[in-house]
C-alpha cells in the first residue's frame, strides 16, 4: 500500500514534531517546512497529497495557499490558525482550501478530516 504524503508547514517547531511525530504514527509519509518559501520548494519536490498550512506565519496565508494552488492543484490543502477572524474561512475556501481547522488541532478530528479529504 502506497503511503499518503503530508507536507506540514508551521513556523512553530513543537507544533511541527507533535503533530509530524502523530502522523508518522498513523502510517502517512511526513515533511515539514517553517515559512512560505520553504513551502513551496518542498511541496514541488515531495509532491505531498494533503498540505497542513498554518494561516500566521512568513510568507504564509492567502498569499501561499494562491501559489500552492497553481502549483499543486491536486494537493488537498487544509488550513490551521490559532486566531480564525470572521470571514476567513470563507475566504479560504473560496480560495482553494478544503478546510480550515482550530489550534490547537485535536489529533483525532485532524486524522478524521484528513482521511476524509484523502478519502482514505
């Protein structure tokens, strides 16, 4: 069985290990970039199925999701803030995002919307 390929992106490290460390748990294949131009070269080699984006951090939010949309059209994006403003999901949305989830995730309902947008 042909493992599901996750692109992380978080400028924060623990975030990163946490959740990188449950997913590789869960059985997907796993790597991490810390801004948004590190993002967009790591996506474009790893070619990841699902991309976890955190909204606040360099060169990140709609600006990024825009280019990984171009870039990776068949990747499912979901996207992960500590603060959603009103209005912003919808702009997420509307942008090309699958999803856009609270942080801190709850692990089990990120697994589920993961396995959802993958429909694994």
């Amino acid at each position: 069985m042909v493992k599901s390929k996750i692109l992380l992106v978080d400028d924060e490290v623990k975030i990163c290990q946490l959740i990188s460390m449950f997913l590789i748990s869960q059985g997907f294949l796993v790597q991490t970039a810390s801004d948004g131009k590190l993002a967009l070269i790591r996506a474009c080699e790893f070619e990841p199925d699902c991309i976890l984006l955190d909204v606040r951090m360099p060169h990140g939010g709609l600006g990024l999701l825009s280019s990984l949309r171009k870039k990776l059209p068949h990747s499912i994006v979901i996207m992960l803030s500590a603060f959603i403003e009103t209005g912003q999901v919808s702009d997420f949305i509307n942008k090309g995002a699958y999803a856009c989830m609270e942080k801190p995730v709850n692990f089990d309902d990120l697994l589920q919307r993961i396995r959802q947008a993958l429909k694994l």
